[in-house]
RNA sequence: CGGGGCGUAGCGCAGUUGGUAGCGCAUCUGGUUUGGGACCAGAGGGCCGCUGGUUCGAGUCCAGUCGCCCCGACCA
C-alpha cells in the first residue's frame, strides 16, 4: 500500500455543495470528501481515500479470517441456471434480486448475488473423506443485487463487495465449534473497526436447521433494522423474532428491553445440510458410510461497514475516521508560500513516510489556510500537522488530533515518538 | 412494487402572460491576498433528461417515456 500522498497530485477534489437528492449522512460526507462517486442508483465508483478505508477494513477482516483457517479465494460472478437449480434458487420467485442476462449463444446467466451454490458444487472436486474436513474458505467478491430500492448511500446498493466465508464440518459439533470461533473473530473485527462499543451480536431468524443464526448490529439512528436490547443480561435480538415465545425462553419480558435503530454489519448462520443436500456434497467416514458435509456462512459487507463508520463517527466539519482504517494516519497542512515552508513541510513528511506513517501532505501552494482547514476536517485523518512560520520559528509542530481537543504543540525532534505514541 | 417529490452549465439554483437562457460556486487567464472555505478584472462552459404533440414560435403548455431522491412494502 502507498504511504504518502501529495495532495496537490490527488485527483480528487473536495466539494462545497452536494447534490440535492443526497440525503443519507454517509453519502454527502463521502461525495463531498471526494472518497466516492456515484455512477447510478445503488451504485458507487470508490476514488483513492475511499479505495484506501475500503482495503483496511477488508484487511483488518482478513487477518481474522486468517486467524480462523480461512483460505481465501475468488468466485466467479458469471453464473449457469443448472449451479442453482439443485435448490430451486435459479426461480426468480425464489430468488427475486438476479441479475439475469443471457450469453450470444442464448444460454442464460445470471450474477451472483451469493454463493453457497457454486462453492458447494466447487467443493465436491476436493472433499471426498472425513480426512478432507473441516475447511474454511472466504472471499472478498462482489455481488450483485437488484433491489427495488436501492438507498442510504452505500448501505444499501445493488453491487457491493462482500466478506463471505464458509465452513464445510463433518458434523454439527464441528459446525457449532466454529461458528463460536468465527463470532469471537467477529466481535474481533468490529473492535478493531472502532464499532466495538456500539455493535450488538443479535439474535435474528435462524432456518431449517438451527432456531436463531446471529447478526451483528451496529447501533444507528439512520439504521433500517430495529433490534431490541437488554444490558443486564447482555441479550439483543431483532424485531422480527422479538415475540412473546421468544421473549420468555431468555426469562424476560417485554419490557426488559430497550428498542434501538442499528445497521446489520455482519450476519452469521448455520447452514446445516442444506446445500450438501441438494447438491450432492457428501464425505466418507470412517467407517465407510456417506455423511451430507455440514455448513455454515459468515458475511460482512465491508462497504456497507465503511458507512456504518462514516453515520457514527463524524461531527459538523466531517468525518473522524478511527486510526485504524482512516485512509492516512496524519494530514501535514502547510501554510504559507515561503520555501522555508515547503521545505520544512517536505522534510517532515519524507521523515513521517520513512518511518510508516501513512502521510497526506496538503502542499498546494495557492489555497487560504481556511479552506485547508476545513478540507482536513473534512478528509478527517486522525492527527493534522500544522507547518507555518510561527511553529517553525519555535522548532515546533503544531499537532490537533481530528477527534477532539486543544492543539499541542511538539518539539520538532520528538514528532516520530509522539506519533508512535498516539498511533499504536 | 405502491405513494410522494424532482430533472435547466461539473454542483446549487432562477427563468414573469409561451418570444430563442441567466446568477452563485467550481474551472481557466492576470493581479492582489494567506491561521478557519479571500478579493478584483476578464474568459470558457448548455440536446433546458428524452420522444412526440399544440403553436408562427416551447425551458415554459399537453402526452408518453427515462432517470434521481424520499416514505412504505420487500430484504439468509
């Protein structure tokens, strides 16, 4: 990944007005920062501070999808009605979001707006044994839906990429061990996202094969779902299983629970045999029978994530991304037209890039300081730099955090330790 | 898919009883500015969403259509 940016070379520019028919917050926030664009209804071209969060995020995901034996790989989107006839999903009835096309031959073909089908077909090539089992295999991969409505910005668009894994077990034991495994990553990675605090593993509508699967709700004013908390016990479930059956099975009622708007950031569920079934992914055990592989799937959408961020974490300026996935670690502001400006400017940032830290270096030459300032606040990198004569005169850097508080004012010599302090 | 709103320059908007399109921001040129979105002077930029109709004449009136936004329904 590159680690420093002059932002008179970045293509993108900031924006003082906004389309009018943009209402959601995280839209207006990310065209005006210039971190996205949007092409059509449902649809978001992603520029270089956006293409840079959306890839933390999808690492910070990695990295526990690693951690819990995930292989990556990538599917194809082009898909064959026969992949989704075995579970009756090619039916538009069944399935109302494809995007159906045919090829020049006249075959038809759709996109994928999910992928349990062809990976299942996938796996027969490879599980044939107990010995073959478990296996974990995720991508990051686009999907395509098409929704009647597409809104809220990227939350809720028609083509999105998503984090989905699956787990291939023997049995349900060891389905049931890794879905506590894949729900510890996920508390995990909404920790690291800087939601931690705010996201709710709930209790959603399981299927046929177990009674609840999980979602992960990020709590919302602009959210769509409704979930219902208590914090004593440390329970939250969704509306649409919030019954009174439901309600007592945790020995509480009605009112033992408060009702809050939240985002759905991530949704676990167990599979069981469903599509092992169908298609015909079988194993041989030990002792010579034929066992239906057990499945689960795990999915975070990593752009409606970025989002979720931006409703959250913002104030009247603009956005205040979390250190871990704000597109750079410090925005250097230079003001003034002096070459003993430029120069010092030029010196701290080659010394911030050589020693990792992620820079954006606003080095136009002719812009007023307030429209500087207001742009970083905007861009909302976690630390600004603030290079002009008055704290060079000093030997100082002046150093205001995006999130909050009074600038402080750092020795020159010990900017590489402040930041190392303020950015582990 | 039902309901509502809106399409005029990159963005925000104005456009009178129908008479041949304008303002602000942005952009370009020159100059003056430089600690919280500067100022002056000049310039470029338009299929008035699209198609058809009424009319001597349509951004404006009528019909259709496409697109965008919001509410609702839907949403492993």
């Amino acid at each position: 990944m590159w680690h420093k940016m002059k932002q008179s070379k970045l293509f993108t520019k900031t924006s003082k007005t906004l389309p009018k028919d943009e209402v959601s917050l995280n839209s207006q926030l990310l065209l005006k920062s210039g971190f996205i664009d949007k092409e059509i209804a449902g649809a978001y071209s992603f520029l270089p501070l956006g293409h840079r969060v959306l890839n933390k995020i999808i690492n910070i995901i990695r990295e526990e999808m690693n951690a819990i034996d995930g292989q990556e790989i990538m599917l194809t989107s082009l898909q064959a009605p026969a992949t989704w006839e075995p579970t009756d999903r090619w039916d538009d009835e069944k399935m109302d979001v494809w995007f159906k096309t045919e090829l020049k031959n006249g075959n038809q073909l759709g996109l994928a707006p999910t992928h349990e089908e062809p990976l299942t077909k996938l796996m027969k090539k490879f599980i044939n044994s107990y010995k073959d089992l478990p296996v974990f295999a995720y991508q990051f991969q686009t999907k395509f839906r098409n929704e009647t409505r597409a809104k809220s910005g990227i939350l809720r668009t028609r083509e999105f990429i998503m984090k989905d894994l699956y787990s291939f077990g023997r049995n349900q034991q060891d389905l049931d061990e890794y879905y506590e495994r894949a729900k510890a990553a996920y508390v995990k990675i909404f920790d690291r996202l800087g939601l931690g605090k705010i996201t709710y593993v709930t209790f959603a509508s399981g299927g046929t094969f177990c009674k609840f699967s999980h979602e992960f709700q990020t709590l919302c004013e602009y959210g769509e779902d409704l979930i219902y908390i208590n914090e004593e016990k440390k329970i939250a479930i969704n509306r649409e299983i919030f019954t009174d059956d439901i309600i007592s099975e945790f020995g509480l009622k009605r009112e033992d629970f408060v009702e809050k708007k939240s985002i759905e950031v991530g949704n676990i569920f167990k599979l069981g045999t469903k599509f092992s079934d169908a298609l015909g992914l079988h194993y041989v055990a030990e002792n010579g029978e034929r066992f239906p592989v057990v499945m689960g799937s795990y999915g975070i959408g990593p752009a409606r994530t970025m989002g979720t961020i931006v409703e959250t974490c913002n104030d009247e300026k603009g956005i205040i991304w979390p250190k871990n996935i704000a597109p750079y670690h410090v925005h250097i502001i230079s003001l003034g037209k002096e070459d003993t400006i430029a120069a010092e400017s030029e010196k701290l940032y080659n010394l911030l890039c050589a020693n990792n830290v992620e820079t954006l270096w606003d080095d136009r030459p002719n812009v007023n300081p307030g429209a500087k300032f207001a742009d970083s606040d905007l861009i909302g990198c976690p630390i600004r730099i603030t290079v002009s004569s008055k704290n060079l005169e000093n030997k100082q850097y002046e150093v205001k955090r995006r999130a909050g508080g009074n600038a402080e004012f750092i020795p020159q010599e010990n900017i590489l330790a402040f930041l190392a302090n303020e950015l582990k």
